[in-house]
C-alpha cells in the first residue's frame, strides 16, 4: 500500500506542479521528486518481495498505516521547507 499511496501522491503533486503551481517560489518540485523518490524506493521493495516468493503489493493495515505516515512527512517536510524560504525571501527583499 506505500507504493499505491507515494505513486498516487506523486501524481497528484505533479499534476499540480504542472498545471498550478508552476511559480518557483511554491517549489513544489522538491515536493513532487520526494514522492516519486518513494514511489522508485517501494517499487524496488515490490520488486524484491517477488524475487523472494511474496506478492508485489503488500495491502496490510501496517503498510497502509506507513504509506500514509510516508506521504503525510512528505508533506509536512515541504511546508517546512516554504515557510523557510518564504520568510528568507522577506528578509532579502526588505
């Protein structure tokens, strides 16, 4: 389920960097290469569980449980990051 929710997650960020938020100033590029870097990263994973015998989605409640906490620090790692170049813009324009 990490892989459903990243992947999903990754298209709904860059559909939005491309249509909405094409201003730099949002850098929602950074929030879209982190979750397509998940999405590669459990990919691989997906890709290791079959070599070993196992399925390549894993739909249990904890895998669910860490794809929502994986896209939800995405998220708050990237508001972080636009707060602080927000206010570093302020100080140099003032």
């Amino acid at each position: 389920m990490c892989l459903i929710l990243t992947a999903v997650a990754a298209a709904i960020s860059a559909i939005l960097w491309f249509t909405v938020f094409r201003d730099e100033k949002y850098n929602f590029q950074f929030l879209t290469l982190m979750y397509l870097g998940a999405t590669l990263m459990w990919s691989v994973d997906g890709i290791f569980s079959v070599m070993e015998g196992e399925g390549f989605f894993n739909l249990s409640l904890d895998d669910t449980k860490l794809g929502v906490l994986v896209v939800t620090l995405g998220l708050a790692l990237w508001a972080v990051t636009f707060v602080v170049r927000s206010v570093k813009a302020k100080r140099i324009s003032a």
